[in-house]
C-alpha cells in the first residue's frame, strides 16, 4: 500500500474541487446548490468545514508521526460522517419535492471514502524493538 498517501491527498483535492462543483438542484425554487453557495436555502455553507478538514488531513498525512496517523483517522471519519449528513440533508425531500443530487455531491461522497480508506493504511515504518 505505498501509493495510499498520494492517492489521499489527490482525493482531499478532489473534494475541495467538488466542493465548488453543483450538489443538488431546487427545481421549484431553481436553485442549484454547492458546497460553498447555498443562496435561497437555509443549509449554511456545508463545504467549508470540508475545507478545514482537507488542511488538517494534509498535514497529518504528510508528518511521520504515530500521533499524526491517529489524529488522521479521527479527521477523515469526522469528514465521512459530515459527507453523510450533507449528502442526506441536503438530497432530502421536502414538501413533496425531491431535489435531483448531482455530480459534486457524489465526487465529494467518493473523495471523503477514498480519504478515510488511505488513512486506515498509513505508509509508515513501525521500529522493532531489541531484546
């Protein structure tokens, strides 16, 4: 598993540009909703604590520390269980009307998945002891 980091850090980017791309879209208000411009709605700005997350993320990956790759497991399963609850609050219907979820909110569910994935397989030298 060497190629775990880089394939992390290439999905942490992954969700920052999905992050800006259309998460869903209110046909009734015609609104088209992303991760950081969420105008007409009541959601907030859901892509910002990605974005704290993704900083976080990048530092613990790239710090050979045991401590790092622990905090990095604590961080990305945050970032998983953020992704959930926007991909269902956001994808939730309401008043009848379902908004269509489109490709940014599933590039940002496949990069938080990929994320957690490379930080369960860290590229790091445990030391052996000696007796």
């Amino acid at each position: 598993m060497r190629y775990m980091k880089w394939i992390g850090l290439a999905a942490a980017l992954l969700l920052v540009g999905a992050c800006f791309m259309p998460w869903v879209f209110i046909e009734s208000k015609n609104l088209t909703v992303t991760g950081v411009q969420t105008t007409g709605t009541n959601f907030g700005k859901p892509g910002y604590f990605h974005f704290i997350l993704v900083a976080v993320f990048f530092v613990c990956t790239l710090l050979p520390r045991v401590g790092a790759k622990r905090l990095n497991l604590l961080v990305t399963g945050l970032n998983v269980g953020w992704a959930l609850r926007n991909f269902f609050v956001l994808g939730m219907c309401s008043g009848g009307e379902c908004p269509a979820r489109e490709a940014g909110m599933w590039l940002m569910m496949l990069a938080s998945v990929l994320m957690l994935v490379s930080a369960l397989f860290p590229d790091m030298k445990v030391p052996q002891e000696k007796k």
